[in-house]
C-alpha cells in the first residue's frame, strides 16, 4: 500500500517524458554525435598506436560509450527540487501525504527507466554498428556490471539531490549544479578511465564517491578492474550509495524545519 | 544608431544591477564556466600524456584551436544568450506580442534583455589559453596579427549567433524550437579538435551547411605556418556575414508568418 503510490508517481512520470518527443529526438542527436567525435578522436589518437597505457583502441572504444551511455543517468531529481525550493513550490509538496525525497526519487526511477528503454538501448545499437563495443568478459563480470550500473545510477540520483537540498540554503542553484557537473565529469571517469590520470590523481580518486559513478561499473565490464577487484568494488558503491542516502535524509530534515518560503 | 546604443546602455545598466544583488551567483555562475571548461582541458591533457601527437597535430595547436572556440562562444554567450530564449521566454508566453508594440527593432529588444555574465568566464579562460598556447607554439605578434584575430573571434562568435537565430527562428511555427537549436549546437563540439581527424562527410558539413568549423579550426589555421587551409582561414568573416545575412532574413521571413499564441 505504501509502495503503491510511488510506483503510480513513477509510472506517470514515464508518461509525462514521453510527451516531449521534440526534446527526444534532440538528446538522441546529441548523444550520437558525441559518440562520433569520440570515435574519430581515438582513432586519430591510436593512429601510429596499438595500446595507451596497456588499453587497446577496441577497449577505449567500449569503454567511451558505454560511460557516455552511463553519463546519460546523470541527475535530474535534484533539479527538480531546486525548482521547487525556488519557486515556492515546495511549501505545497511538504503539505501531501508523501516524502517530497521518496517522491522524487520515484519519479526519478522512472526517468530513468525510460531513458534506458528508450534511449540507451537503441543507442547502444548504433554504438554496436558503427563504433564497435567488445563482449563482456564473463558471465560473471556481466552480472556485476549489471548491479554496478544500478547502484552507480541510484548514488548520481543521491548526489544530485544533496546539491538540490543545498538550494534550501543558496537560493539560485543553477551554477552550484554546473560545478557540480564539471566535478563529476571529470573524477567519475565518464569522458577517459581512471587509469590513465596521473597516481596521485588515482589515490585521491580512491577516496571519493565519483569513481563509483562511471569508471566502476564500465571498468569491470571491460575487464579494467580484475576479478578478485569486482565484489569490494561494489561493496564500496554500495557504503557510498547508503553514506548518501543518511546524510541527504539527514539534512533535508534539518533544511525543512529553517525552509523560508518567498511568496512563490 | 545611436538611440539603439543608449538604449544598449540602459538595459545592460539594469542588468547590472540585478547582477550585484546576487554578486554570490554571479562568482558561482563564472567558477562553474571555469569548471566546465577545465573538464574539456583536463582531459585534453591526460590524453596527451600518453601520446605526442594527435593526427600530426601538438597539444598546443589543439589548445590554441579550443581557445578560439572559447572566445568566439564567449561573444556569442555573453551579449546574445537570449537567442537560446526566443522560444519559451517570448513565444510561448505571448511576451513577443509585448515586444512587436514597440517602436524598436524585436530582434534588438531580445537580445539587448540579457546580458549573461557567466560568459566573462569563458572570455578570461579561452584568453589565456591562447596566450598559453602561442607562447608555447613560439607564434610572435605583430599588430596586424592581433587585429586579425579579433577579427577571427568576432567572426567566430558570428557564426555561432547566426547558427543560433536561424534555428531559434524555427520557434514561430514549433512555438520552442530549443530541442531543435540544441541538437544543432551539439555539432559545435566537432570544432573543437583539427578537423583533419574527421571523415570527409563531417568535414563537408561543417564547412557548407553548419559552418562550425570557422569557429575554431579554420580562422586557427590562419595563425599556423605550413599547415594548409590558408584559403579558408582567410574566408572565415566572408562566412560570418553570409551566415549572419541569411540567418537575419530567415528570422524576419518568420516574423512575418508569426501568428500569437494569445496566450
């Protein structure tokens, strides 16, 4: 019963995305022509090369869309409380008889799944045509690529919404989100694997959630991260996906009891 | 013309006092342009790392072809960032049928509405990366070189703002033609590296139907010794003008069929 309204708000999300059909056909454009430059990109940059740094120009191919796929997954749920805190908006939602957190992360599920059905798959079958992307190693390595991907999904849905709790705090969040967008795209890994940056770079990266984002999933799907790597990688995806969903719960609660809202 | 500059001048004074009642974004606003083009740097330079050269062509010229790019989408970014706006913001809302009782030319009403800061970024950060790169690349300058980049960047930034009402033109039938001007925009991504790495179709359609590559690759090739594409690079503000010339009539030609929302 207490599920079921959740599932009814995602469901309608999937209806209210796939109204936009203009805005569709849009990112569709766009995701195929970033898949193109980077095509041509390592291929010039493999021109007189057969690997970089132990990566061979097949495996940086695979690994280059599937994170450009991934990134695809990127927030959302945190805008749209922005939006909410800065319109007014949100004095209303507080008011009904849900968590404004679980439903956003509801609506969010459904975002997200149908981006999957509707834009990653068909796009990972251009990327299959034209590019090329490699079998995965194993069955196993597919399996934990799989969880990966749901649990890195889920933890850029919990960071999105920590940055659009802070809009409690400053109201015009637009450029703490773009900040927030350059951080991740650079120490997730979703344009270049994190093998490749400089060792002090790699150990900061250790510590910090981005690298749960991109690099883990698609790196045990390429085989980047070995076998005996996989199951602690995860582990670590998952302690980051629980520190965040606490905190965000932690300083919503906290953010709601100070919440001014302007006359919307 | 000079009734048009005051009234410049008035709007942007306004702007600027918005601006300083929210000084804290406006910091925010132009760290985040310095992240986002640092992300393209970064990964730029982790790459080149690993290799010498990218299709014959050093870090440096690549650099210098990213801080043109960056420069000539700063002009574009700073002074016409409205363009991206026509659809939602006037259409939509009925606020075009505000701006047609006017006795002042529409196109300079939207465009003088906005004066987007964050762009000052983009001009601090694509400024310094040429000056980086030329001074690595050894390129000396002379006075006529200068003027020939400005002229270089302003022909770029050209480009982009004719690309842009051309396609935020579309507005007047579609009602918000973003989706539209945005799919287009990811195309100017291409400019960003030599365009001597892309297969011959991409190259053609950068150079005759959406002239993205003078906004970066070509007007560079000017500064390059020995590297070809000396007819191009000359071409680039002939290309500037017939794409702003067209662009211009194209949106005229839909204000003419506009029919309000009336909403």
């Amino acid at each position: 019963m207490r599920l079921q309204k959740y599932v009814a708000l995602a469901a309608s999300q999937i209806k209210v995305d796939m109204a936009y059909t203009a805005w569709y056909w849009a990112s569709m454009f766009s995701v195929t022509m970033r898949l193109f430059i980077l095509y041509f990109f390592w291929q010039a940059v493999y021109e007189n090369k057969t690997d970089v740094s132990g990566i061979s120009l097949s495996m940086m191919l695979t690994y280059a869309v599937l994170a450009t796929m991934l990134d695809q997954f990127r927030g959302g749920a945190g805008r749209e409380l922005a939006h909410l805190i800065k319109h007014g908006g949100v004095a209303v939602e507080l008011l009904r008889p849900y968590h404004l957190l679980d439903k956003l992360l509801a609506q969010d599920i459904g975002t997200k799944t149908s981006t999957f059905f509707r834009s990653t798959l068909p796009l990972l079958v251009i990327a299959m045509l034209f590019i090329g992307v490699d079998p995965p190693t194993s069955l196993e390595s597919v399996f934990a690529f799989s969880i990966s991907v749901v649990l890195a999904i889920l933890l850029a849905t919990l960071i999105d919404l920590l940055v659009g709790v802070l809009s409690f705090y400053t109201v015009n969040v637009w450029g703490l989100s773009v900040l927030q967008e350059a951080i991740i795209t650079i120490m997730s890994g979703a344009i270049i694997p994190l093998t490749l940056f400089p060792d002090w770079f790699q150990t900061i990266s250790l510590y910090l959630p981005f690298a749960s984002l991109v690099y883990v999933p698609v790196a045990i799907y390429t085989g980047d991260i070995q076998a005996s790597g996989i199951w602690p990688s995860i582990l670590i995806q998952l302690a980051w996906v629980g520190a965040f969903f606490l905190f965000v719960r932690l300083l919503f609660a906290y953010a709601v009891r100070k919440v001014t809202v302007f006359g919307g | 013309m000079k009734r048009y500059a005051k009234l410049y001048w008035l709007y942007a004074k306004n702007h600027f006092k918005v601006m300083m009642e929210y000084r804290m974004d406006f910091l925010i606003g132009v760290l985040s342009v310095f992240g986002q083009q640092f992300a393209a740097l970064f990964f730029l330079s982790i790459v080149f790392q690993h290799i010498e050269s990218l299709n014959g062509w050093s870090f440096y010229e690549i650099l210098f072809i990213y801080g043109i790019a960056f420069l000539g989408r700063a002009v574009h970014h700073i002074f016409f960032d409205n363009l991206w706006t026509i659809g939602w913001q006037y259409i939509r809302t009925g606020n075009l049928d505000r701006i047609l009782m006017r006795p002042v030319n529409p196109l300079f009403q939207i465009v003088a509405e906005r004066v987007q800061q964050d762009g000052f970024g983009q001009l601090l950060i694509g400024g310094s990366v040429l000056w980086l790169a030329s001074n690595e690349l050894g390129m000396s300058w002379s006075v006529m070189d200068v003027i020939v980049l400005l002229i270089m960047v302003l022909a770029s930034g050209m480009i982009y703002i004719a690309v842009n009402l051309f396609f935020a033109t579309f507005s007047f039938w579609m009602i918000d033609s973003l989706p539209v001007v945005f799919a287009v925009f990811s195309l100017s991504d291409f400019a960003r590296y030599p365009m001597t790495i892309y297969s011959k179709v991409i190259m053609f359609v950068l150079t005759y139907i959406i002239p993205f590559g003078f906004t970066a690759f070509y007007p560079a090739m000017y500064f390059f010794e020995g590297r070809g594409f000396t007819m191009f690079a000359l071409a680039t503000p002939l290309v500037a003008i017939l794409s702003l010339v067209i662009a211009y009539r194209f949106w005229l030609f839909g204000l003419r069929a506009f029919a309000s929302t009336g909403s």
